[in-house]
C-alpha cells in the first residue's frame, strides 16, 4: 500500500513539531490505540485496535523514527502484529514545512500487510487507511487548537 497526503495545520513547525514527538499526543490522537510509550529517544511501543471491514484485531509493535532533521522532517518505521488477523509494516515520511504562519505537514506511507488483512484487497485497506489518516489529523488539529468553550449565559 502506497499512500501520500499534505495537511495544513494551524500551528508554527516548532508547535507541530513537538506534538508530533510527543507521547501524550500521540496516545490521545492515534484512532484505536490503547497504549503508547516511549522505548528511548527515537522508539515507541504501541497498542492499537482497528476493525477493517470484518476483521477486528489489536495490533502491537513497536516503531522507530530515523532520518531526524528537528524541526523538518523524519521517517517513521514499524512493524504492527495482530494475531491471526496478520501484521501489518512500513514506513512514512514526513516533512514540514511553516507557510504563512501555518504548517503545511506532507507524508509519504509505504506500508505492507500480511495474512487475514491481506486478503481483504487493498481498496478496503487502502480506503481504511486514508480515513484513519484523516481522523488522526483531525484530532491533531484539534489537540493544538481547541474550540473555545461555549460560553454560559
């Protein structure tokens, strides 16, 4: 699976930057994951749980940032195992750039699967994974920008 998409994120690179190395943002933001803690300076151990089409499966595994270039950009591995629902590994990179007092975050995910996922063809994956894409930056987005309360009369 090959996949690749630019966000703009209204926060300055040095703000997006630091979320994105952050545990705590992560956790609350990554859709399904249930845990997430990080190894050493560049790993991570995760837990996430995602349904694709039919199959439900927790996935665990670990992923490591190389090619760091603080604040612009770096490449993310890992490798995800999910039981009998297969495995899923790859890696995305990912560059930032500031624009007009915004961040303009572009990625490139290359991504393999294996087993009870793999045979669910790759529209239904790739069409999953463009969607977890989108929640992810959406709750990213919100994280570093919260509405404002409602205010009470």
């Amino acid at each position: 699976m090959d996949m690749n998409g630019e966000h703009r994120i209204a926060a300055s690179r040095e703000t997006v930057w630091t979320a994105l190395n952050d545990e705590d943002v992560l956790r609350a933001c990554i859709p399904g994951c249930e845990e997430l803690n990080k190894t050493s300076e560049t790993g991570f151990h995760a837990i996430v749980v995602q349904k694709i089409g039919p199959v439900k499966a927790r996935f665990e595994g670990e992923v490591e940032l190389t090619n760091i270039k603080a604040p612009e950009s770096y490449t993310i591995q890992g490798e995800g195992k999910g039981g009998v629902a297969g495995f899923a590994k790859g890696g995305a990179d990912v560059t930032l750039a500031e624009e007009a007092g915004e961040t303009l975050l572009a990625y490139t995910v290359h991504a393999t699967v294996g087993g009870k996922l793999a045979q669910l063809g790759s529209r239904l994956i790739d069409s999953t994974a463009r969607k977890l894409a989108g929640k992810f930056f959406d709750n990213f987005q919100a994280h570093l920008n919260p509405e404002p309360a409602a205010e009470t009369a």
